[in-house]
C-alpha cells in the first residue's frame, strides 16, 4: 500500500511540474502580452492607456498593409500548398512508381534548410543579375531584366513560392504517412467497379485524409500568419510596404521604430484573433466540431 502510495506521489510530483512549467512559460507570457496590449512607453515608463491602442490599429496605414499583405498570402499560399502537398503525396504513394525514396527526399528536403539560407538563396535568384533573369533573357523570354524584387506585385508572388516550396513537403509527409495506412482493397474495389483515377481520389482519398488535411490547413495557417524570416530576408518588406507581414511589423514596432512594446502586443494579439477566427471556420467547413 506505502509502495503504491509513493508511486502515485511520483507521478503527481512530475504532473505538477509540468502544469507549472507550462503556466510560466506559455500563459503567464500570454497574459503579460493582454495587459501590456492596454498600455504605452517602455521600460518602466509603461502608462495605462485602455483601448487607445487598439483604437489607434484602425487608423495605422502601416498596420492594414500588413494585415492586408498576410491576408494575401494566407489565401493563395495555404489552399495552393495543400493542393500540392496532396498531389506529390498521391503520386508518391504508387507501388509502380520507382525511385520513390529519392523524389520523397527531394520534396521533403527544402523544409529542414535554414530558414535565412533558402531565404538568401530566393533573393539571389531573383535579382536583376540572378539566374532567373539570366534565363529568361539568353532563352529570348524576356528583353530585359526585371527586377524583381522591386516590384510589388512579383515581390509578393516571390515570397509565396519561397514559403510553398519550403513547406510542401513538410504537409506531403502527413498525407502519405496516412496513405500508406489506407487498405489497397478499398482501391482495388473500386477500380472493380469502374470508377476513374479521378474519381478515387475525389471519393475515396480526400474524404479518408479529411482529418489530417483539416490538420495541415490549421498548421499551415497558423505558420503562415506568423511568417517572418522569408519577408525579412528576401524583401525586408519592401518595395514600401508591399511584402511587410504583421509579424515584421511587430518586430519593427518593439525594435526598429521608437520602441512601444505595448502597441506591439496589441498588434501581436491580431494575430491570435485571426489564428482563433480561421481555426473556427476550418473546423467548420470541415464538419468537425469536436
């Protein structure tokens, strides 16, 4: 009994530290950040100023071409990624198919690169003497170099192939760990009863993967409303404030700019809002409320 009851004290002893550590380093920052979003200055200089700084989001030109910006690439980063990720999954999933082992590698290879040096690369690729426009003028594709990178349109598009073919393969792993689990049988079965390649993998593969594409699309989110490195790196948020993410906006708001940590975890707490607003929505489009 004495045994039992020490055993159980054990336990309870590595729970506790565990609640504890998980309070002090994840919501007690999390509360911080809420009660300094309501305030204003540095330091110990830190007045309270009630909503004043969330009143002043509406107002921050800055601030809504950040927002706006995320938002872009939010929309045609995440669906165009997934699609993808789905894709070379279902291809590489093909008993038939050979040198599977090196394509899954190549694909899966860019998302464990570092984040400043894929972002580097990107940005020597792109520049008006990189290799793509090198390319592009020797095949006779182009008169003259563009450039790229100071163009607020193709700097945008730039930045989202870097995040796609980062994470792409990051999301293929998921998709065809989960493949590799599914019974051929069900496959063979309807290949029996005559339904198309495509109709397999609108009938049988994308309903069968729903929890762990709804998984992907939450994490995928949720990183993408966080980007920073690429924009950082690649554009520094430029031309103006074309490629600047709501998260180099708070990094320039606590370091760039006159230091206000407390209009920076006001800003910080949009990106918590959205994440909870999108998490919400994908539960529901995708049908699970659990």
């Amino acid at each position: 009994m004495s045994h039992l009851l020490r055993k159980n004290n054990i336990g309870w002893f590595f729970i506790i530290i565990s609640v504890v550590a998980i309070g002090l380093f994840y919501f007690y920052p999390m509360v911080q950040a809420l009660l300094l979003s309501f305030q204003s200055g540095m330091g110990a200089n830190l007045q309270f100023v009630g909503l004043e700084n969330y009143v002043r989001l509406l107002n921050d030109p800055t601030f809504i071409a950040a927002l706006s910006n995320t938002v872009i690439y939010l929309l045609v980063q995440v669906p165009l990624m997934i699609v993808l990720a789905l894709l070379f999954s279902v291809l590489l999933n093909d008993a038939t198919l050979k040198f599977k082992g090196f394509f899954r590698t190549a694909i899966f290879l860019p998302c464990v690169t570092s984040l400043v040096a894929y972002s580097v690369i990107f940005k020597y690729l792109f520049g008006v003497d990189g290799l793509v426009n090198y390319f592009l003028v020797k095949f006779g594709l182009l008169s003259e170099a563009i450039n790229w990178l100071a163009d607020p349109l193709w700097a945008k598009v730039i930045i989202i192939m870097a995040i796609t073919w980062r994470w792409t393969g990051y999301n293929m792993i998921f998709y065809l760990s989960a493949l590799q689990n599914v019974d051929r049988s069900i496959y063979e079965a309807a290949k029996i009863d005559g339904a198309s390649s495509f109709q397999q993998f609108f009938m049988i593969t994308v309903p069968l993967l729903k929890p762990i594409i709804l998984f992907t699309s939450i994490t995928s989110t949720i990183g993408t409303l966080q980007i920073f490195d690429e924009v950082m790196n690649i554009t520094n948020g430029g031309p103006g404030n074309a490629t600047l993410s709501i998260s180099q906006y708070i990094y320039f708001l606590s370091f760039k700019y006159t230091p206000d940590f407390g209009y920076a975890a006001t800003v910080s707490y949009v990106i918590v809002v959205l994440i909870v607003i999108l998490s919400i929505i994908q539960f529901r489009v995708a049908g699970d409320r659990k």
